[in-house]
C-alpha cells in the first residue's frame, strides 16, 4: 500500500467517528503530522491508520478517544514517535520542496528579463530563513496549536489564533522581500544561460527523484511551466530577440501577453487538477 493509499483510507474511516471523536483525532492527526515531517512519511501514516483503528474499536465498546488516550495525548504522541528513526530522505525532500518553490516562483522567472537585476543574497536569505523555520520551528508550532485548540474552544479566536502565527511568520518573509542586498547582479550573456540550465537541472532533479508517482501529477503543471520559463529567458539571452521584445512597444506588449496567459492557463490547469482530485 502507498502512502497516498493511506492516508485516503485514513480519511475514509474518519467518517464513521462520532463528532467528538472525530474532532479530537483530527486535532491529534494534525500534531503528529507536523511532528513527524523529520520521520519516514509511510511509517507516520501507517502508525496514524493504526491508532485510528483502536479508536474505532475503542467507540463501538463506547469508549470515547479521550479516554482511550487519557488526559495527555501529545505526550502519547511523543513516545510513539520516538520509536520511529528520523528520516534524512523526509528532510531533504521537505528541503528540497522549499529551494524548488523559490527557484520556480521566484528565481526563475526573474531571469525571463535580461535585463533585470536579480538580488541573489536576497533569495538565499528568505531560503535559510524559511528551511530553518520548517527544521526547528514545526515542532514547536505543533504543541502551540495543539494546546490552543484544547484551551480555546472558541472557533472565532482559534482562526484569530492562526491568522497571528501566519503573520508573525510570514512578516519577515514579506520584509525580506524588501531587503537590498550586494549580491545584486544583471544575468545576462552565456554565463545566464548557464544559471539557467543549472536550475532547470535542479528542478528536473527534484522533480525525478523527490516526488512519488502521486505528488509527480500535482506538481508536473508547476514543473512545465518552469520549463517554459526558463526556455523564455534562454531564448531573451539572444541579442536579436532581446531587442525585438524590449526594444520595441509592440514586443513588449506581445512578450506581457504572453506571459499572463501562460500563467491563466498554469493556475486552469491546476484548478482543474485539483477538481479532478476531489472527485476521486
């Protein structure tokens, strides 16, 4: 069985919890998940399918998950994930995710216009804060939201409670954005087209390797369209091109266009992959 396999059959069987049950493996699902992103991915959701099972067996003798975990279910958690061995494949992928997500939504297509200037000390900066982030910070936010969901009851304070975390992690994100660093450079000529390579490389790479037969399928619309990026910014390297596009008015209006319908029909084909999904 492959993890994807289950974790739908996970979601399958959430659906015959009684509501209190149900809310409290959801709650406990969601700690351990985020706990666990360092250990083997098909391990965690194999021990999670497990658990889920005794809870059921547990709601027709009519024993409640409450009292099946007792009064400390995190520290339940915790002891049964430290049987489990940290997984360095699960870290590098997790990794590798956030370096891919930068190159393809923010790198890359800066390099589409030669003529502008890319601050690489900037990228690397939102790339160690964001890694060190997901490295040492995911735990700690696990037991935050997990003891604020038992404290606070109320639905409006507990998403008051999340949209504070989102901003208070996301903020130096969007302020690094602003960051000026030394490392300002304009790509241009073949050493460009050589970055560029080397980055359609590396996504090729993480595309080959890091992902299933599952997530190949969720992220092939983002992958093309980075291959379609980056064989723009090749093709603007040539001097012929470059001025035929930045030169003149009716080039850069056709080269706008084109690229705000590339990205129309990139977010269709996502919202139709993810409709697609759904009616699995």
């Amino acid at each position: 069985m492959r993890t994807s396999e289950l974790i739908e059959k996970n979601n399958e069987l959430r659906k015959l919890l009684n509501p209190e049950n149900e809310q409290f493996y959801s709650d406990f699902l969601v700690y351990m998940r985020l706990k666990s992103f360092k250990q083997n991915e098909f391990k965690s959701e194999t021990l999670l399918l497990e658990i889920l099972n005794d809870i059921l067996d547990a709601q027709d003798e009519g024993i409640s998950a409450a009292q099946y975990f007792g009064k400390n279910p995190m520290q339940v958690a915790d002891e049964l994930l430290k049987v489990e061995p940290m997984s360095w494949r699960e870290i590098i992928k997790l990794i590798g995710l956030v370096v891919e997500n930068l190159l393809a939504f923010a790198f890359l297509p800066a390099l589409v216009n030669p003529r502008a200037t890319l601050d690489v000390g900037q990228f690397l900066l939102i790339a160690v804060y964001i890694i060190g982030l997901i490295v040492i910070g995911i735990k700690y936010l696990a037991t935050m939201f997990y003891q604020a969901k038992q404290k606070i009851t109320n639905k409006f304070l507990q998403l008051l409670l999340q949209l504070i975390a989102f901003v208070v992690v996301g903020l130096p994100v969007w302020g690094l954005f602003y960051l000026k660093t030394p490392w300002r450079f304009i790509f241009n000529g073949w050493l460009s087209i050589v970055v560029i390579v080397l980055v359609l490389l590396a996504l090729t790479i993480w595309y080959v390797v890091f992902t299933n037969k599952e997530t190949k399928l969720i992220y092939l619309p983002i992958y093309l369209f980075e291959l379609v990026n980056g064989g723009l910014g090749i093709l603007m390297r040539f001097d012929e091109i470059e001025r035929l596009v930045f030169d003149t008015k009716n080039g850069r209006l056709l080269f706008g266009g084109g690229l705000f319908i590339l990205l129309v029909l990139f977010w269709v084909i996502i919202h139709l992959q993810n409709r697609k999904n759904k009616n699995k």
